[in-house]
C-alpha cells in the first residue's frame, strides 16, 4: 500500500512539473515579436562625423547603415562629417571607420555617430597612424 501511493505520488509530482514547463514555455513565447526589432518601422536622419588631433590630416572615412557602404577618399584636415544619411525604416545599424595619419605619436582621432540629433556611439584611436570605427544599432 504505501509503495503504491509513493508511486502515485512520484507520478502526480512528474505531470505536475512537466506541466508547469509547458506552461512557462508557452508563456514565455508568447510575447515574443520578431517584427518588433529596435528601430523598426522607423527612419532615422544620420550623421557621421570624424575629429583628429591639430596636425592631424584625414584621409579615407567608409560610413553607411546596413552593410550599404559610401566612400569619401582624398580628404584633408583634421575633421570631417558626412551628409546627413536617412535610414530606411527598419534599417539595423550605422557604421563608420575612419583612418588618418597623426601629426606624431600622441595624435587622437575619434568619429561619432549622430542618430537624430543625439551622440550615439564614439570610437577612437591614437599613435602616428590613426584608425578608428564605431557602430551603433538602432
């Protein structure tokens, strides 16, 4: 007798946890929303930026969202901004990458990116040959 009520207590335990799981699981599921991604549905206006130390010169910067990159070479001087870029709704990220050369070795650059006004993301770099990138997701 008593083995078979530890038997069906043993039992009544086991469907009890597996039906919290499945329970749980469901839960969980189902506020899940892929289409709810950061930044979906929104355009946002872009703005990359790059600041090298005085002295410095830069030279190539790449910038774009979503792997559709623009290419400005044959730059000069110690700063530098794109066109403003606006992203198409439910664009994921931004990125920037800018080198130049330093004006010796404890010359800085940073480059930003501007997400609709605001600072977003900042990179940076040091030394003689400068290099630096950032990205930022939406």
């Amino acid at each position: 007798m008593k083995k078979m009520r530890m038997n069906q207590l043993l039992r009544g335990a086991f469907v009890a946890v597996i039906a919290a799981l499945l329970i749980g699981f469901t839960a969980s599921c189902s506020n899940d929303d892929d289409d709810n991604v950061n930044g979906a549905g929104k355009s946002h206006k872009v703005v990359f930026k790059a600041i090298a130390s005085s002295g410095s010169n830069i030279d190539v910067a790449v910038y774009g969202i979503d792997g559709n990159p623009t290419t400005a070479s044959s730059l000069s001087g110690s700063t530098w901004s794109s066109p403003e870029v606006t992203s198409e709704p439910g664009a994921y990220s931004a990125n920037v990458a800018v080198n130049a050369i330093g004006a010796d070795a404890s010359a800085t650059l940073k480059v930003q990116i501007w997400v609709d006004g605001e600072l977003k993301k900042e990179g940076t770099s040091s030394g003689q040959y400068l290099s630096a990138s950032t990205s930022y997701t939406f």
